[in-house]
C-alpha cells in the first residue's frame, strides 16, 4: 500500500487559490481625503475672491457700458450680463441660477467620492467650483453678472468665465494624456 500523495497548498500573489481565477487590482477609494479637500477648497477661495475683486474694481471705476481701452483689441468694458455664455437665456435667470447651483452640487459630491483619481482634480474642479459659485453670487445678489474683459471679436465676460474654461480645458487634457499613457502589460 502506498502512501496517499501530500498535498501542498500553493498560494500565489496576485492570484485566488485556485490559481485559475485571475484577482481584479488591488482596490483604494477614490474618495478625496483632508489634502484634496484643502487643495480644493484653497483653489475655489482663490477664485472667488479674485472674481468679486475685479468685478468690485470694475463697478465701482466705470460706469455700465463704460469702456477703456487697453491694448489692441483688448478693452475693460463694464457690462451686465443675466443670462449664461453669449448672453444666452437672459430672461431666465432664476433657471439659470437654480441649474448653476445643481452642478455646482453634482461637482461636489463628484469630487467627495473621487477626489483622489487624479492628482489634478483640486485644481480643475476649484475653477470650476469658484468660478460658478462666484457668478452664482452675482446672480443671486444681483440678478445678473459682470463682465468686464472684451476682446471686440469674443462676447465680454470675467474671471470667474475665465476659471470655468481653464478648469475644464485641464480636466479634458488630464482625460486625454491618462488614455495616452502605456498601461501595464501593453
């Protein structure tokens, strides 16, 4: 009679126990911590405070529809402006208000659950977060938002518009340098 074959467990890194289901990624949450919080919200301060300084300085040296020359076709032009981009929806401020305000949610809680993705996401939603949050004071205070910079080929707009822009250009490059990096096993 021989003796029944030991048999060995064989346990592998990286691999269940069968050795034959693969193991997705070792997972961490995506969820922001206090350093991306911090980062955040110091961006959006930023922003705001910025935004509402410049639009103070403007209201309170030139009258509306006052301009001043720059540069070339540059000009600080004191306008107002109800509606969203373009002037678009101008007689629909409170819809305009209460949409801005729901993104400005949706990002929040966007960014509570993933803010740690990508190490870029402070910054690219604190523009976006302090620029709408800064024309959304406008539009509550004021019914309308200043704007200011007029390039006299490009609507007039301010800061805060400025912010949207760039917080969304830096979300769209880190979306496409991500799916243009080498993934591992590639």
């Amino acid at each position: 009679m021989t003796e029944p074959a030991s048999r060995t467990i064989d346990i592998r890194v990286g691999s269940s126990t069968d050795a034959l289901t693969p193991v997705s990624v070792a997972e961490r949450s995506l969820a922001a911590r206090v350093p991306q919080w911090a980062g955040l919200a110091a961006v959006v301060l930023a922003a705001v405070a910025a935004d509402q300084l410049t639009k103070q300085i403007v209201a309170s040296q030139l009258d509306l529809d006052e301009s001043l020359h720059v540069i070339g076709t540059f000009s600080i032009h004191h306008v107002q402006n109800s509606g969203i981009a373009f002037g678009l929806f101008a007689s629909a401020t409170p819809i305009v208000t209460a949409l801005t305000a729901l993104a400005v949610g949706w990002m929040l809680v966007y960014f509570a659950r993933s803010g740690a993705r990508h190490p870029v996401l402070p910054v690219a939603l604190g523009l976006l977060i302090g620029g709408s949050t800064s024309n959304l004071l406008d539009r509550i205070r004021l019914g309308h938002v200043t704007d200011f910079l007029d390039l006299r080929w490009w609507p007039a707009f301010n800061l805060a518009d400025s912010f949207i822009v760039i917080g969304v250009g830096i979300l769209f490059a880190a979306l496409l340098l991500g799916d243009a990096r080498p993934r591992a096993g590639s």
